[in-house]
C-alpha cells in the first residue's frame, strides 16, 4: 500500500490533465515564450533561468505538439504529489494520511499551477524533493540525502531564481533549531557545493551580461509588485489551498509545536520563514505554493493520529478524504479549461463576485485573463502568414517580422514553425539577444496591438493587412500591417531602439 497509493496518485494526476483541457484553447502565452528558448539554447534568458528552455527544446525536437507542451506540467505536478503521499507513508501514515495528502494537493491550487508550460510546477516539485530528502535525513542519517537536498535546489536555481528565498528560509530554519548542528556536517557542505556547481553556469552567464536579473527584479516591482498589497497576499494564502486549510494548517502547527513532529521543525520553520520572506518583499502570492505540499503530509499523519481512538473513523475517513475533491468540484470550470470560450462567457454573472473575470487593468471581461491568454495566437500566426505570402517574391529573404510583444513573437513562431517564412523578432526581453540586422531590410510585416501609424512616411507603401477578430481573445485587435521599402532613418531608429534596450539590461549592475 505504501508503494502503490503514490504511484496512483502520480497516475491520475498526470493522465487526468489530458483529459481537463478543451480543444477550443491554444497555449498560454508564456508557453510559447519558453518553447521559443527553446530554439535558442544557452545558460540564461532575461526572463527565467535555462531549464525550462531545456525542456522546450525537447518538445520541439519532439515535434512541438501541444500534447507535448503539457507532458512537462504534468510530469511535475505528478511527481511532487508521488512525493507527498509517499512522505506521509515515511511518517509513519497508513492508507488514510496517504489518500488525504493526496487529494490535497489534487484539490487545492496545484490543479491549476500544473496545467501550464511554465517554470511554477518545477519550482513546487522541486522544494517538496528538498524537504523530503531532508525528513529522509533526519530518519536515516545517510549523506545521499543530503545530496539529494542539494541536487533539488541546484537544480531550482536553474529553473527559477524564487530557489534563492527557499534556501533562506533553509538557513533560517536550520539556525532556529536543534538542526544547526547539521552546519558542522561535511556532506552538508558537500550537498552546498553540488549545488552552487549545478548553478555556477547560469551565474556565470549572469555575470557575463551584467546580472539582468536585476533588471528584471527593478521591472517586476516597478510593473507588478507594486501592487501587491500585504492584506491581498495574505489572504491569497488562504484561498489557494482552502480546501486543505484544515490539513495544513494544524500541519504546521504541530511541525512548529508538537512534539510528535519535533525531529522535522526545520520544516515547519521553512514555510514560516519562506512565506514570510515573500510577504515582506512584495513577492506574487503563488510564489509562496511551493511551502504548501509537504504540509500536507505532516497534516494528514496529524488527522490519522487524532481520529485513532474513535470508533467512527472508519466511516469518517472516506468522507475527509472526498473533502479536498468536493471544493475542486464546485470551481471545475475556473480551474480546468473544459468549457469552450462561449460558455465560460455564459459563467461570468455567476462567478463574477469572486474576480475571476477581472484582469490586470481593473476592468470585467468576457473570459478570465488566463482563458483569454489562451485564444487568437494561431488567428494571428495564419494572418501574418498570408500576409508575408502577399509580399512580392524578390523582398521576401529581406523581410522583418517585428511585434510589440514576446507572446506575439513566440506564437508566431511556434504556429509557423513548419512555413518557409522568417522567424518573428521583438524588442521585448530575450528576444533581443536574437534580433537580426535591419540594414538589408526592404519589408517589415508589423503585429501589433496599438499600432503606430505615423510610422507610415518611413515606407514606399504601407497597409494594414488584417486584424485579430477573436472577440474573446486578450489579443483582439491586434493588427497585422505589411510596410515595403522603409527608410534609412527608420532601419537606424529601430536599430538604437534595440542597442537602448539591450544596454538597460545588460547595464543593470554597472
């Protein structure tokens, strides 16, 4: 039972996502951003460290279909929840604790974190792999479990920079209980070093460009984490794992008091510390998700052992079990993208009250932001396409595909991947690292969603070829125009543009 309960949850959590997806959604436009690093392999992007890159080279060299894009989510998400049911095994939970912390994890916000391309899923499987090599110490002091700790957070530094607030807490923790005595360990120091070695390339690469991250960081709290109000990410902790609150939180509470659980404090101080340390900084509130699932286990061991003595707990036991399942069913369609864009639409005065259908710029929309993020790419790749196909034959080798954004560059890129055109180019983070030379440019097709029109003088000809019409896509209204023939003062202004932009990021830590 101890080996079969994780592996059916790993199962259902993976083969589940096939079929929680409709047809009648396209990828996320972050997702094609990461598979476009993956046509452009190296030790670090502007936005996000190399991993998830690798991961979108292979599901090009794959073929790139969408099937493939969500394999990665779904592996993570699988894994991380293989790791909670099995830790509340190591701690001594029988079937009950195990099918508890399971459906926890499938209930709460991770049925959501794992459905898309993007480096959260690996980040949470990640901190869950830290903390259960850990418990795996404190039960066994072998030193492969100290370097097990340490391969998961090397490896989470080259998936997400988050891992360095992780390995705060860490230390944090370790400082703050009986555990510092773990300071003095060589393999400790081992499993420090392994580590730093698995990261020293990104950090190498870091320096190389003049630490961009930084750049990045000043962007995030001038753009986004500005906004973040303590009260809104506090009370964001209690909405994402809701349906668990009553599992994780005596968890942590008696990782932090109990005695039961005294052995594994480090735990207990981590969440704490880790969560406090985004709070304080600003941090996004799903961030903090990765310090939820090992709290899981503890809180299900802590049921398992509260129910013991009473006789109805047989007939109990199913029904906390269901719990966690019984919220996720109520939010199905803002969790999951079954229903088609028309009916979400249908939703909207029902969940309205909640803010699902608000978006970033305060106002109410047809779809969520999310869902909405999800539509009109492969609209807008098959215009540009037509749109190049207009050109005359003896500009097309010279011609420029630019967009505002890296969603519009990415999507394209990925939708045309098998069409015999250039590929589409931004002066939008990494994509300037690829922005070609502009001298030799004798057409540039622009997709834009707010189009400059007195670029027009700067060309011999200059039309708007088409538009996104997807009335529930966040990019309707983009607009695809052909410009032949520019000029030299508009090749030279796009080209110190893209020198400008480049040098901001680059120069971030001169």
């Amino acid at each position: 039972m101890k080996r079969f309960l994780p592996l059916a949850f790993a199962l259902v959590k993976f083969v589940s996502g096939y079929f929680l997806m409709s047809g009648a959604y396209e990828l996320h436009r972050d997702e094609y951003l990461y598979l476009n690093q993956g046509r452009h392999l190296a030790w670090g992007y502007l936005e996000v460290p190399p991993l998830i890159a690798a991961q979108g080279w292979a599901t090009l060299a794959l073929g790139g279909h969408e099937g493939w894009v969500h394999f990665w989510p779904f592996l993570w998400g699988a894994a991380t929840v293989y790791l909670v049911v099995r830790l509340a095994g190591r701690l001594g939970g029988g079937w009950f604790a195990q099918a508890l912390a399971g459906t926890c994890y499938l209930g709460t916000a991770f049925a959501r974190l794992n459905l898309l391309f993007q480096p959260n899923s690996f980040e949470v499987f990640g901190f869950m792999l830290g903390l259960y090599a850990f418990v795996r110490y404190v039960q066994e002091p072998r030193p492969r479990y100290l370097y097990l700790l340490g391969g998961a957070l090397g490896l989470g530094l080259l998936n997400k920079y988050t891992t360095l607030f992780f390995i705060a807490a860490l230390g944090g923790a370790l400082l703050l209980t009986p555990s510092r005595r773990l300071l003095l360990n060589r393999h400790f120091w081992g499993a420090a070093g392994l580590a730093l070695l698995l990261w020293l390339p990104n950090l190498v690469w870091q320096v190389r460009h003049g630490i961009p991250f930084l750049h990045h960081m000043a962007l995030l709290k001038e753009t986004q984490l500005v906004h973040v109000e303590a009260a809104d990410f506090w009370k964001a902790q209690l909405v994402m794992c809701f349906a668990a609150v009553w599992v994780w939180a005596p968890g942590l509470g008696a990782l932090l008091l109990g005695p039961a659980f005294r052995p594994y404090r480090v735990v207990g101080w981590v969440a704490v510390l880790g969560v406090g340390l985004l709070a304080v900084l600003h941090g996004k509130d799903y961030y903090a998700l990765g310090y939820y699932p090992v709290l899981f286990a503890f809180g299900a061991v802590w049921w398992e052992k509260l129910l013991q003595p009473f006789r109805w707990k047989t007939a109990l036991e199913p029904v906390l079990v269901a719990l966690p399942l019984f919220f996720l069913a109520v939010l199905v369609p803002l969790i999951y993208p079954v229903r088609s864009p028309a009916a979400m639409a249908a939703l909207r005065a029902r969940y309205a009250p909640l803010g699902v259908y608000r978006w970033e710029d305060g106002q109410e929309h047809a779809l969520p932001q999310d869902y909405a993020d999800m539509l009109g790419w492969r609209e807008m790749a098959d215009k540009t396409w037509a749109a190049y196909q207009s050109l005359p034959d003896s500009v097309r080798a010279n011609t420029l595909v630019q967009c505002a954004n890296y969603g519009q560059a990415s999507a394209l890129n990925y939708y045309n991947r098998h069409r015999p055109m250039p590929l589409a180019n931004s002066l939008n983070g990494s994509f300037l690292f690829w922005y070609p030379p502009v001298q030799a440019c004798r057409a540039i097709i622009i997709v834009d969603d707010e189009p400059d029109d007195e670029l027009a003088p700067h060309f011999a000809s200059y039309r708007r070829f088409g538009s996104v019409l997807n009335p529930y896509a966040r990019e309707r209204g983009t607009h695809i125009t052909v410009g032949l023939a520019p000029d030299q003062a508009l090749r030279n202004r796009v080209q110190r543009e893209w020198r400008t932009e480049l040098a901001a990021w680059e120069g971030a830590a001169k």
